[in-house]
C-alpha cells in the first residue's frame, strides 16, 4: 500500500544531522547517541566500523541521477543492535566513503542510511527497500530529503514516501 506509513523503519528522535571530518568520528558520535537511545549494544561501534572497511557500503547515485549526493548504508550484524530500524544521517559536508561495488573507488557521500537490524533474516530485506526509495522516488522527493538540513523534515519526508 503506497499511503503514508506509520513507518516502523523510521524513529524522529534516531535521525541525525552530524558534522564531522570522517567517517570514523561520524561512526562514534551516531552510535554514541544510539546506546543513549537503547538502540545498540555498546560493541556496537567497534563492529560497524571494522564492517565497513571489510565491506564498504558507499554507492555512486550518478548512476540514478547526476545530480544526487552520493550515499553510503553502513550496517552490522544483528547481534550487535537491539532493534529493526533505518537510522538517517544527514552529513553537513561530505565525508570518503569506499564504493560499495568498486571498492578501490572512494566516493564523497552526504547521505547516509544506517541499517539497525536485529532479525539477521531481514537484512537484505531493509537495504532492497532502501535501494527501491533511492530508485523509484521522484526527482522532487529525493531533492527536498537530500536538501533538508533538519532531523523534522527528514523525518517527515521518510516517514510519509518510504514504502514498505
């Protein structure tokens, strides 16, 4: 059903707007708020982080638009994280991110969705659904989310045009 969801993927009080120089210091200050919220386990960083250099998650949306940032969907095991949610994280300035299908190739990325998932069942489940609003949303959608520059708004935009 395409009508606005009371979207269980989305949480207002776990979106982020972070300003950091990398993507280590962007990784501590999230899931520092995130044990905060009882929405991780406190080993948690260690292993998002040691996941992403193992297997980096940017991805280059000049393929679906050249003028979209880029975005990364850094997660880890389901051991490690208390709930099933999508965690956006609005970057004020671009941080590297190695590309998710060359990771020889590093990529500038603004956008981030960070997958929270402790059913190891639906991990692939959240990131094609995360995949499919990237690719299917409208140009206007995409625009307003990836301008907004307060947690409310991201909020508002992914909570009414997420499909589940």
């Amino acid at each position: 059903m395409a009508e606005a969801v009371e979207n269980d993927l989305f949480d207002s009080r776990l979106v982020f707007v972070e300003d950091g120089e990398d993507q280590d210091t962007i990784f501590k200050q999230v899931s520092d708020r995130l044990l905060a919220a009882g929405a991780v386990k406190p080993d948690f960083y260690q292993h998002l982080s040691e996941r992403e250099k193992s297997y980096p998650t940017g991805i280059d949306m000049s393929v679906v638009n050249p003028e979209y940032p880029n975005v990364a969907i850094p997660h880890t095991e389901g051991e490690f994280v208390n709930v099933r949610k999508i965690v956006p994280i609005r970057l004020k300035k671009p941080i590297e991110f190695a590309n998710m299908i060359a990771p020889d190739q590093k990529l500038k990325v603004s956008f981030l969705f960070m997958i929270l998932n402790n059913d190891p069942e639906g991990q692939a489940n959240v990131l094609a659904q995360i995949m499919d609003f990237l690719t299917t949303s409208s140009a206007e959608t995409l625009a307003k989310l990836f301008g907004a520059d307060d947690a409310a708004t991201i909020y508002n935009i992914l909570a009414t045009s997420f499909k589940k």
